[in-house]
C-alpha cells in the first residue's frame, strides 16, 4: 500500500477518510509469472497498480510468432485494457504477466462508488487517466517519428531493465521490427 500511496500523493493530497474508503476497495491480486490474466474479448473489471512485476500488452494471433506487443508496465505504474475497462465492452487485446507479478487492483463499481463518495476520487482518476494518454501519445509518436534504432535506443534509455526481464521476440515486436532486424540494432549499438 505504501507504493500506491506515494504514487498517489504526487498527484494529489488524499485526507485520511478518503484514502481509507479507497483502500477498502483495493484487492490484491499475486500472479505468477506468464499468466494471461485478460484474455481477447473478456470485458476488462479492473485497474490496477503494479506494486512488482511486469505486464505485456499484446494483440494475439493464430500463430504466437505473428503476436503483437504494444505496450509494457512496470512496478509503480497502472495496468489496464483501458479502453475496455472505460467502455465496459469486450478487450481487442489480451494482458500477461513476464515475471510474478503483484496487483493492488480496484473494480470498475468500486472506483465509480470511489469517485462518487470521496472528494479526491474524481480529481485522481482524471489526473492518472490524463497520465495514461501521455504514455499512449508519446508512444505513438515515437512510432511515426523514430527509427527502429532509435525506438530501440531510447527504450532502454527510459527503461534499461527491460533487458533482464523481457524477452527479446516481444522488444523486437514493440518496437515494429522482427527479431532478425533487433538482432541487427543490437550488434551496431
């Protein structure tokens, strides 16, 4: 509790009634390591924290090759099929854990009773949404205006860990390259 909580407080002072209430709401959730915890088409129920682990957004496909990895979250971040979770319709992609994984993770009627009882819910919900849309913004700019070297540099500029615990195949499909041509990057870098 004391990560979300220090995550929290750099968006917003929380009063202790309102942080309690909240916290009643928040389950924890231990996943171990390649678990598929959304599949494809299930109607995302929660957000959650990431208090340690590392989840894998990706679109499936027939052949496990062809997978699509679009995204990656870390300890101290929020984790969600957001668009789904927001809309309450089935997910176009799927969530896995690449390591054992530990949640604090808050349904969708629990946070809408968390906005309407407390005086911070809302103010905290628009702010960490606000936050995931600048992640999704900058990733999608760094699609259209990096090369693949350059995702590649910069990803592990931003997130050098990322080699310890991810496997090559998915950085290869994040960062829109096959695994041949990331084999490439990495031998020039």
């Amino acid at each position: 509790m004391e990560q979300i909580k220090a995550h929290l407080d750099q968006i917003a002072e929380i009063s202790q009634s309102d942080w309690d209430f909240f916290t009643s709401k928040l389950e924890r959730r231990i996943i171990k390591k390649k678990t598929t915890f959304l599949k494809l088409n299930e109607i995302e129920n929660h957000i959650s924290f990431i208090e340690s682990g590392v989840v894998r957004l990706f679109i499936p496909k027939d052949n496990p090759e062809k997978e699509i990895t679009f995204g990656f979250s870390f300890k101290d971040q929020f984790v969600s099929a957001y668009d789904s979770f927001l809309t309450q319709k089935p997910s176009a992609y799927e969530l896995q854990t690449l390591t054992d994984t530990v949640l604090l993770s808050i349904s969708y009627d629990d946070l809408q009773d968390v906005y309407n009882t407390t005086k911070i819910g809302n103010l905290i919900g628009r702010l960490t949404a606000e936050r995931l849309f600048l992640l999704k913004s900058s990733r999608e700019q760094n699609l259209l205006n990096l090369s693949a070297e350059e995702r590649y540099l910069k990803l592990f500029k931003e997130r050098p860990e990322l080699l310890k615990v991810i496997p090559l195949k998915y950085i290869s499909s994040y960062i829109g390259v096959t695994p041949q041509a990331l084999s490439r990057i990495r031998k020039r870098v």
